[in-house]
C-alpha cells in the first residue's frame, strides 16, 4: 500500500485526492527473495535456472510444448516471424486497433504491415476484413488479444488453414484468457506474451515465444543464440545471423514467483473488472470488454466504450479523470493514424472508437474506496 496519506495540499489550497495509477505491479515477498537468490547465487552453474524453471512454469499454465523466455514480446514476435521467413515484400495482416509493438517487428523485417478494421463488440480483428485483404504477397495474419478480449480464433484458423497461411497470436494482454478451454497464445502457429511492467505477470521488462511446433521451436531456439544451433559442437560457432532477445535469471526468478501466484493475479484483475462491471452495467450508453459464452477473459485492461449519442469524448473524459487524480488511458489510436504509416480511413471502427473510450484503472492492489472513486466519475458522464 503506497501512499498511506489519502489526502494531500495542492498548491492553489485546494484538497486533492490521492493519485490512482492504471497498473502497477503486484510485488510480494515470494519475488524479491527469489530476486534476491538469483542476484546472491544465480551465477556460474547456475545462471539459466530461474530461466529454465520460468519457462516451464509458462508451458504448464499454458498447455503448450515449448517456450522461450526473452526480453520482450517484441523481440519475441520479431524473432518469431523472421523464422516464418517473413521478409522485404511481404505483408503480414493484423488489426489497425493496436499498440505498435505488433506492427514494429514487421516493419524490422522490410514486410509491410496490412491494417484492417476491427469488430465493433470485441475491438479485435474482424475476421472477414482479414480474409478480405489476403494477397498473394500475405505471409502471416497477427491475431491480437485486444485489452483482454479475445479473436475469433475459430473463424482466423479457418481462414488460416483455407489459405495455407499461418495465424500468430500477440497475447501479451490476454493472460487469463481462455478460448472455449484453450488459453490465449496457445492456438496460433506461435503465441508470443510480454511482461513488461503494466501486464498481468510482470519481471520489468520480458516476454515469451511459445509454440507446439518442434521444427519452429529449433529454428527459433537457434536465432535467439545469435545463430548458434544447439547441436554445433563447435565453440563460439554461429550457423546464421540471429538475435540477442534474451531475459535474465535475475528477471526470471520474479517471473517463477509471478507464475507461482497466477491464479490470485488473474483472479484479482476479474474481480476489479467485475466490480466495474457490476455497478456500470445499469447506466445506459456505455458498453465494457465483453466475455461471450465459452470464454473467459484475462480482463487485462477494463475499458469503457461510451455510445456516439452520449457525445462524450476522449477529451472530456481525460480532463475529467485528470481533475479528480485518477490515471486513465486513451484506447489506443489506430496505427494507421500515425505519421509513419498510410492512414486506412475505410477502417471506420478502429477510427471511430478511441473518441469515446477510454481504459480503467485496475492494478492488483486497488482498494474498494479507489474502484468506487472511478465509477464515482463515471457516473458524473
Ligand atoms: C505490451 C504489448 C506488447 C509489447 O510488449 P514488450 O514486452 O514491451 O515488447 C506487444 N503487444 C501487445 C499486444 C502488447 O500489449
């Protein structure tokens, strides 16, 4: 618990409330003492222990057959489509309603991001504008898990399969979410997750590379060694030209405390979200992150969706969360607003939301006096 002073002096003379944060991490004392280790003794014999144990903890949650940790999940998706030998001339397909950490690596390999519109009710990739933009030139289509809320993943493998084209999945915001009982990042040719400190399981900065393929797991395993395979008996010998994406033992012992604490963390970001849920779902003209029969969602990032007829805007809601000292964050702009790439206006969806949204507060400490604080604000709209 920070700040033990709820109430403090503004300058001006006024009262101002405590600062509420969107996310911060859930440290306890299970993971500073396994830090602690790895700093004291994770050295020698011992530096990919808490690494190994990390990974494997990793797999079990998630049913898979292998993974990789590495220091971000882009480096994990860069790693992972330059395996698929994605390169200059391709095009890769994914949802223009994204952070860029998805489209970057695409664009690392000389291929071209394709940006298509997203479902209204999930915000995530509208699986028929996917299929819609397959050119022969489309080498991947990126399934993202938006905030939580998951793809159509039946419909996107479906597509996959008829097109002889592989589907990723960026699940670094779904931890704890389950697509009629198969968990998010565990269906895709490869599933990549981050652990940057803002996610549900955090080590600081981190992510993951996970597949059940055992030929992409190899070719991958390799490039993330700088090139050298595991069989290359000769020292210091690499076969090609790879990456250096890798996590710590010092960052990965956090990870295997996080890990041992899954359940309680995802328990608790579903707790905060229905708490939202339960006291907004009367108020007409909002809808949240919807949780459709036969999944479960991580609820990553609670976020409210306000009608076009509310007329309430971005704007309105950031200068309003902002006077009462309550972090609330813009739902992402499309990436194909920003100056580096060519704006996609048909893709009326992605365009058109993030005017009236805007994401919630929902770190794992949050007390019931800070939850109602927000839909106190809410309910002022
Ligand atoms: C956070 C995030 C990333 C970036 O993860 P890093 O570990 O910072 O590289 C990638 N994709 C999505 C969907 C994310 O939310």
């Amino acid at each position: 618990m920070g700040c033990a002073l709820h109430y403090c002096r503004a300058r001006h003379g006024g009262v101002v409330k405590h600062r509420i944060l969107y996310t911060k991490p859930s440290i306890t004392e299970r993971e500073v003492a396994y830090a602690t280790d790895a700093a004291a003794n994770g050295w020698g014999d011992r530096c990919y222990e808490y690494i190994d144990r990390f990974e494997t903890l990793f797999k079990v949650h998630l049913g898979v057959k292998h993974a990789i940790a590495t220091s971000s999940c882009t480096g994990a998706l860069h790693m992972g489509l330059a395996a698929l030998g994605v390169g200059p001339g391709d095009e890769v397909i994914l949802a223009d309603t994204n952070w860029i950490a998805s489209a970057a690596p695409i664009t690392y390999l000389g291929a071209k991001p394709v940006f298509v519109d997203v479902l209204p009710d999930t915000w995530c990739i509208d699986p028929a504008k996917a299929e819609a933009a397959i050119t022969p030139s489309t080498r991947a289509v990126i399934a993202v898990h938006l905030y939580g809320n998951l793809c159509d993943m039946d419909a996107l493998r479906d597509i996959g399969r008829r097109h002889g084209i592989p589907v990723i999945e960026d699940a670094a915001e779904a931890i704890g979410s389950v697509w009629h009982g198969r968990r998010a990042g565990s269906m895709g040719t490869f599933g990549t997750f981050s652990f940057h400190g803002t996610k549900t399981v955090t080590t600081g900065e981190g992510g993951m590379f996970v597949t059940q393929d055992d030929a992409l797991y190899e070719k991958v395993l390799t490039l993330s060694n700088h090139g050298r395979a595991r069989g290359q008996r000769k020292q210091f010998w690499p076969d090609m030209v790879g990456f250096k994406y890798k996590m710590s033992n010092v960052q990965a012992a956090i990870g295997c405390a996080q890990m041992e604490r899954i359940d309680d963390l995802i328990t608790r970001k579903r707790e905060i979200f229905c708490y939202y849920r339960d006291r907004l779902c009367g108020l007409q003209g909002i809808s949240m992150n919807p949780e459709p029969a036969g999944t479960q969602n991580g609820f990553w990032m609670p976020t409210i969706v306000f009608s076009p007829g509310t007329a309430i805007t971005r704007e309105k809601l950031q200068a309003t969360f902002a006077a009462e000292n309550i972090d609330a964050r813009v739902f992402f702009w499309p990436l194909s607003s920003l100056p580096m790439f060519e704006p996609v206006a048909s893709n009326c969806v992605a365009w058109d939301i993030p005017g009236r949204a805007i994401n919630l507060p929902s770190h794992h400490e949050m007390t019931t006096t800070e939850l109602a604080r927000v839909v106190a604000v809410i309910e002022t709209f």
